[in-house]
C-alpha cells in the first residue's frame, strides 16, 4: 500500500472510556435538512412535555412527541406516553439513521426546543423500556446546540456542537456510565428539533 495513500476511517469516539459516542456530522444536504426541518415543525403532533420533580408535576416549555412501530407505553420522569404510528418523514429518517448506524429502531422521542432558554438536564436514557446497551440515534434540526456529557463516576466531561441534518449514535456501555444534557444558552434565539431513535423491547405496547 502507497505510504502516502488516505486510509478512512470511521468518526472517533467523543468519549474516553465506557462507552461509544460518534458523531457523523450531517448525513444529508442542507436542502433536504431544511425540509425535514419544516415538515417535522409543522406535522408533528407537538405536546408540552411533563415531568413528576419532588413529587410535584410540572409542564415544560419544551415540546416533546413520541411514535413508534406499535402504541409502546414510555415512562420517564414519572410520567408515561403512548407511541404514536409513524408518518412518513420520521420514516424516512429512521432509514436514515438505521443506515449510518447499522442498527434496527422501532421507535423514536422527539423534542422541541423554542429557544436557548429551553435545554435538559444531566441524565442517562436507562429507562426499563429501552434494550440494554442499545444503540440510541440522534437526528437534530435547526439551531446548532452544544451537547454534553459527564462520566458518573469520574466526572470527566466530553461536549460536541450538534449541527443542523446532523446525525450523534450513543451505543455500547454509553447510558450505564456517563450522563447527558442539553445545556441552555443565551446566544440562540431560534427552534432546535432533535430526534432519537430507540428499541424498545420486553415490554408489551399499550392496548
């Protein structure tokens, strides 16, 4: 092999050590991630999330969705959601994600964000629901936002500004030992949408 040729490599993990984060960058053109953009604003069934905090439940500023490949019951933050069917842009987009990935989702959690004011908190996505060590994708639309992570034992942090028709995969032993956030900034005045693809499994849908 020429010494000199370029050999291509894979994206490199954001994290140090227990677990695997890659960031791809944007998977598709600006044309096409701006249409996402306006379809996803626009024929997505957008509610305001809730969230049971100290036991008292409080609506969020940020709006939130949740469909999937058959009515899967979601409990997080002490609430629980119903998936609804899949239209045909977020199908589109899981066969996006599931190409870059080479994973398999049945289901996807969308959120709204207005604003910079309007962020999330550290946490991991380990709910019992989710396939343990699964792959999660995130698909993000509109506003670039940084994206954050923690380690839970050694408080090592990692960070990577999400770009618009960008695409982030969390997989491996990701959810077990670091957390994440959305941190809310001052400096963005316009809506960001991210999409992340899940396997929900062992848990029998709602009827």
């Amino acid at each position: 092999m020429d010494l000199f040729e370029q050999v291509e490599e894979g994206p490199r993990n954001l994290l140090p050590k227990d677990g695997v984060v890659h960031y791809h960058g944007s998977v598709m053109s600006l044309t096409d991630a701006d249409r996402f953009y306006d379809q996803l604003l626009t024929g997505i069934s957008w509610q305001h999330d809730q969230a049971v905090i100290f036991g008292k439940k409080i609506t969020t500023k940020r709006k939130v969705a949740w469909y999937g490949s058959e009515p899967f019951s979601y409990t997080y933050s002490g609430t629980t959601k119903s998936a609804l069917p899949w239209t045909d842009e977020l199908l589109k987009l899981k066969a996006i994600a599931e190409r870059e990935s080479q994973e398999l989702f049945n289901s996807c959690l969308l959120n709204l964000y207005h604003d910079g004011s309007e962020g999330m908190a550290w946490h991991s996505d380990a709910e019992r629901e989710l396939k343990r060590n699964g792959a999660i994708a995130s698909l993000s639309f509109g506003a670039e936002r940084k994206f954050s992570f923690k380690h839970k034992k050694t408080k090592e942090t990692a960070a990577q500004i999400l770009e618009h028709g960008s695409l982030l995969i969390m997989k491996g032993e990701t959810q077990s030992h670091w957390l994440h956030s959305l941190p809310t900034t001052k400096r963005v005045f316009t809506p960001r949408i991210n999409l992340t693809f899940r396997t929900i499994e062992g848990h029998a849908p709602l009827t």
